[in-house]
C-alpha cells in the first residue's frame, strides 16, 4: 500500500488526538487506530503498523514543523489544553510567591 499525504496527515492527527498531550503512555495506540480507521475507513492497517508509520513520519520530517502544529492544534482541542495552562500558572505563582512566617509575602529568585 502507498500512504498519501492525506493519508499520513491523518495518521498523525489520530497521534495527536490519541496521545492528548501526553508523554509516555502505552493506551494511545488503540485509541489512534480506531480514530484513523474512522478517517480512513477503507485504509486496512495493523495498530503497530500505525504506531511505525507515524514514528517514521515525524523521523523523516515529511511535514515541515508549522504542518506539525497545526496538526497538532487541530487534534487536541482547545478547552484540554486550558485546564492544562490554569494549573501549570497556579502552580507557578504558588511557587514563585510564598508567605513567610510574619505573613509578608516573598518573591524567590531564581
């Protein structure tokens, strides 16, 4: 079988929207293969199948990196990204300003 370009940019958002930002994880390969199967519904392919052409397709930069982020952008939608960014700023101002004894609050530098 020959992948297309369609065909790849589709492996690679079920990627994006399997693996949901996460790092590690061993469940994404089921979740992107029935995600791709229902962009590519007459596209027969193996889970490891998909799992190797992807890792292939962003090894040998087929899509330049702006193809990647949109992609990207595309797969994950913006309100997982969100809750994400309000508890990394929380935990960054809960780091970066806390109270001393007398109550004061203190900035630590890095």
């Amino acid at each position: 079988m020959r992948w297309t370009t369609q065909m790849n940019s589709n492996a690679l958002w079920a990627y994006f929207r399997a693996k949901g930002g996460e790092t590690g994880g061993f469940a994404y390969p089921a979740r992107m293969h029935r995600l791709f199967a229902e962009l590519e519904p007459s596209v027969t392919v193996t889970k490891q199948n998909l799992v190797d052409r992807v890792r292939y397709i962003l090894r040998s930069n087929t899509f330049d990196v702006t193809e990647l982020e949109r992609l990207r952008r595309e797969a994950i939608p913006a309100e997982d990204a969100a809750p994400q960014l309000a508890e990394q700023t929380a935990n960054v101002d809960a780091a970066v300003n806390t109270r001393s004894h007398s109550g004061a609050t203190c900035s630590q530098s890095p």
